[in-house]
C-alpha cells in the first residue's frame, strides 16, 4: 500500500493536524472579510480537504508494530 503525506511523522500530534485545519479556517475568514470570496472560497476548499485528510481519515500508526519490520 502507498503512504501518503497524511502517514508523515509530523503528522501524529493531534494538535498539529487541527492547526492545519484552523490556520485554513482563520485564512478563507481574513479573505471573506477582505472582500476576496473567491479566495475566501478556495481557503474553504483547503480547509474542506484538510479535515477530511488529516481528522476525518487519519489512521494513526500502530503503537505495537515493529518500525524496522517492512523496512528495506
């Protein structure tokens, strides 16, 4: 199976991922009260894809596994 860059290990801390989501949120918000709504809009988008990579789908890594088996 392919990793993704959701499998990074900068992404485990659960904080880390939810500040990603919130620096989009606070990001499309700056560009809807500039007047931007397009911008505004593709903010949203990013925040859209964000929480559903990195909250909704994420798989944290299994604390059990070996990490030197599968390696190569």
């Amino acid at each position: 199976m392919l990793k993704s860059d959701a499998d990074h290990p900068f992404f485990r801390p659960l904080w880390r991922r939810i500040a990603i989501f919130v620096v989009c949120v606070a990001w499309a918000g700056l560009e809807f009260y500039g007047g931007s709504r397009d911008w505004g809009v593709i903010a949203l988008a990013f925040a859209g894809y964000a929480a559903y990579v990195y909250l909704f789908r994420y798989n944290p890594p299994d604390e059990n596994k070996d990490p030197s088996i599968g390696k190569e």
